[in-house]
C-alpha cells in the first residue's frame, strides 16, 4: 500500500505523542492507580485523534491497518505463533506455580482486544510504522522492530516477565506488520494472549486491577 502524504513534523509528533501516552501509564496506571480512568482516557482521544486524521487524510486509517481485506494472511501468520504462545503460558504456569484462571478472565478476553487494539496502534502504526518511513531510516527494519520492541517491553517496567512477554510480542507483531498492516488481528490476539499470560505466568487478575474498585 502507497503510504499517504504525511508531513515529517506530524510524524515526529505522533512518536512524541506516543511516548507521552506511554509516560502517562507510569504516572496514572502505576504510581496513582487510575487504571480504568487512564484506560477510557487513551481509548477515547486516540480513537477522537484517528477519526480526525481519516477526515484530514482519507485512507490513513486503512494505511494504518484499520482494514479488513487483509484479515485471512494476518491471521494465518499470527494464528501458529498465537497457539504456541498458549501451550508455553500455560507450561509455565505449571512450572512457577502462577497458574490463576478463574471466571474473570472472560470478561478480559472480551474487552482486552479493543485496548490492545490501541496499544497495537501506538506501538506499530505510530511508532514502527512512522520511524519506517523516515528519510534514512526505512531500509532499517530491524532496528526499527528493535526499539519498538524496547519501548514496548520498557512501558510494563519493573515486571520482569511482563517485560520480556511484551518484548517478544512487539518483535513479532513488528515484523508481521510490515509486511500485513493489520490492527484488527494484532489487537485481537494481543488481547487474548495478554489475558492468559497474565493469569497463567504472571499471576495477576487484571479484572480485579481494573475493575476492582467498581465492585
């Protein structure tokens, strides 16, 4: 796909952007425990800011990997690593004695895809994806995947297995994104596989996490 006439300014911006969405999460998640506010808060202007950017620029969104007509050979290069992901999760549970599924994972299997979705936009479309296509930089693809996957790995500081889990996803889902543009599966499967990954390896119960205090 043709990328989209996209002054460099606004590229360096939306990296910009993305890092301060990423410091907020340490200040608002993390130090405050605001999980919920910030959550809806980063759903709702991200998503304001790429309904005004469609406006501004029609066919960014599909540029993006908002589309559908490439979902199958997304899939089908996501859906292996995705399963193998599960079986080692789950292995690992077993092994660190973190295995904790109860009825809560479900309603995090149904709601973490939209904010992995947005997660997926920051990390890959707006980070990878503009650093992909500065002057200099394009041939770089490795380099670029790595420091996403850096940033990725670095936002869930200081939990060590989270870090190393995010990092492994962001390298894969980096390269499976420049060559299929595609949020909708990433997000997906981001979703589903941070959900069993925290209630098998980590051992945490993110629902509580966030919903906790709604209860």
């Amino acid at each position: 796909m043709t990328p989209p006439a996209v002054a460099l300014q606004t590229r360096i911006l939306e990296i910009a952007a993305v890092l301060l969405t990423a410091a907020g999460k340490f200040l608002f998640m993390d130090y405050l425990n605001w999980r919920l506010a910030f959550i809806l808060t980063a759903i709702a202007g991200w998503g304001l800011y790429v309904a005004v950017r469609q406006r501004q620029v029609p066919g960014i969104t599909a540029y993006w990997g908002f589309r559908t007509d490439n979902f199958n050979p997304a899939l089908r290069l996501v859906l292996p690593f995705g399963i193998s992901t599960v079986v080692v999760c789950t292995l690992l549970g077993l092994y660190r004695d973190t295995l904790n599924v109860t009825w809560h994972i479900l309603p995090i299997l149904l709601l973490y895809p939209l904010w992995g979705t947005v997660q997926q936009f920051l990390l890959i479309a707006l980070t990878a994806g503009n650093l992909h296509e500065l002057p200099g930089l394009r041939p770089r693809t490795f380099i670029i995947v790595l420091a996403s996957a850096l940033l990725f790995g670095a936002v869930h500081y200081p939990f060590a297995w989270l870090m190393l889990g995010t990092f492994v996803l962001a390298v894969f889902y980096g390269f499976v994104y420049l060559k299929e543009r595609n949020l909708y599966v990433l997000g997906i499967f981001h979703g589903w596989l941070g959900a069993v990954f925290f209630y098998t390896v980590v051992g945490r119960d993110p629902f509580m996490e966030v919903f906790g205090r709604l209860l």
